[in-house]
C-alpha cells in the first residue's frame, strides 16, 4: 500500500493550483466558521453552526479522486490487478488526512485555545467522528461512481438532511424528527447542547453503520466493474 500512497501523494503535490488553492479554503473555511454570526467570535455554539459548511470545502478536497478516473491514470492500478481493499484504503488514508489536516484541525485547534473544558472536548471529539464519516461517505461515492458528479453528493445530502429536518418540524412528524438525530448535519449543530449519553451513541452507532455500508459499497463496485467501462469509453 506505501507505494500507491506515495503515488498519490506525488500525483496531488505536483499540482501546484490545487495545492495553493486547497490551503485558501482551509483559510476560508476556518474564517466563515467563526464568522456564521457576523464576527469574529470563537466559541462551540459558533463552531456547532458553522461546520456546516464541511461539505463546500470537503468537495473541493476530494476532486483528485474524481480527477483520477477522468485522466484514466486509475486504469493502471486496476489492470494491474491490485486489491480492491487496497485501492480505497490508500484513498481513505490519504483524503481523510488530507481533511483532517485542512479543516478539522485549524477550526478545533482555534476552540481549543479559548476553550479547554471537558464539555469543548467532548465537542471536538465527537466532531472528528462526524467529520471523518462524511469523508469516508464522499470518498466512498467517488469510488463508486468513478466521476466527479459522485462528489455533488455530498452537497444533495446536506440538501436533503436539511430537508428532512424542516419538514419535520413543519409537519410534526416525530419519526422524522427520529431518523434526524442520527443525520450528521443535524448532529453538528446540536454539539453546542448538553451532550448527554444517548446523543453520542446516536453519533457514534450512526457512523460505523454507515461507513461500513460506503465501504461496501465501494468494494462491490471494484469487484462488478461498475462504471469501469464508462471510463474507458
């Protein structure tokens, strides 16, 4: 696995626009976070409320994903017959440090300097495992899908998870409001709140079910060549 993620590695530094380009969002994405409420204010109710723009920034991240089948270089790793579990692993390490690096540490380091109480740990703990379940899911969709209209999906989803959300505040629909609870855009700005026990078996159960499913996922669409053909065509 070390020399495909030397590969990739190689492969993204060598392209000087993404890397200038992935390092300003890191800046803009921390900046909007802490100004959601129209100053500067660093806090874990203002965190909680402006993560929610992870999905705008992960987008821009996990583009090489997509980028490699579109240039067919992803077509060599595949006819050479290598695993399908080393060919998402490697990815996964690589865009979820890629993510973790960008986004999650510069927006929890700044908390962590103003805040260091146990309720702010737990916060930013609980965050890195929503965090890391939207990168796998993005990932995973790029793998899947093999184009870089599988990423838009992590956009749909914030979409529709906010969709769900309202309507069931609008319509009173408690199993809605249920099947919400484990949603990770409606977890995140609910961080801020009392964190009590359940919430975070909420959190937690939530993401091991469904990043194992995208890596499932993922793996089966190696295993039946889904798209494959596509992008040799």
């Amino acid at each position: 696995m070390g020399k495909y993620i030397r590969a990739e590695l190689y492969r993204i530094t060598r392209r000087k626009l993404f890397v200038v380009s992935a390092i300003i969002i890191s800046v803009v994405y921390v900046a909007v976070t802490y100004l959601i409420t129209g100053e500067w204010m660093v806090s874990r109710e203002v965190l909680a409320q402006g993560s929610g723009m992870f999905s705008f920034a992960a987008l821009f991240i996990l583009t090489p994903i997509a980028d490699h089948f579109r240039e067919r270089t992803a077509l060599y790793e595949i006819m050479d017959g290598t695993s399908p579990h080393i060919m998402i692993w490697y990815r996964i390490i690589i865009y979820i440090s890629f993510i973790l690096i960008l986004l999650y540490l510069p927006a929890a380091g700044l908390l962590f300097i103003y805040d260091r109480s146990i309720d702010a740990l737990l916060q930013l703990a609980l965050m890195l495992c929503i965090y890391i379940r939207l990168g796998i899911f993005g990932i995973c969709a790029a793998l899947t899908g093999k184009n870089i209209e599988s990423l838009l999906l992590l956009f749909a989803r914030m979409i529709a998870e906010s969709a769900v959300v309202a309507l069931g505040a609008e319509l009173g629909l408690w199993k809605a409001a249920a099947v919400a609870s484990y949603l990770p855009y409606t977890q995140l700005p609910m961080l801020s709140s009392e964190i009590g026990t359940s919430f975070i078996m909420k959190i937690t159960i939530g993401a091991a079910v469904e990043m194992i499913l995208m890596y499932l996922l993922a793996y089966k669409s190696y295993k039946k060549k889904w798209a494959i053909k596509s992008v040799v065509q």
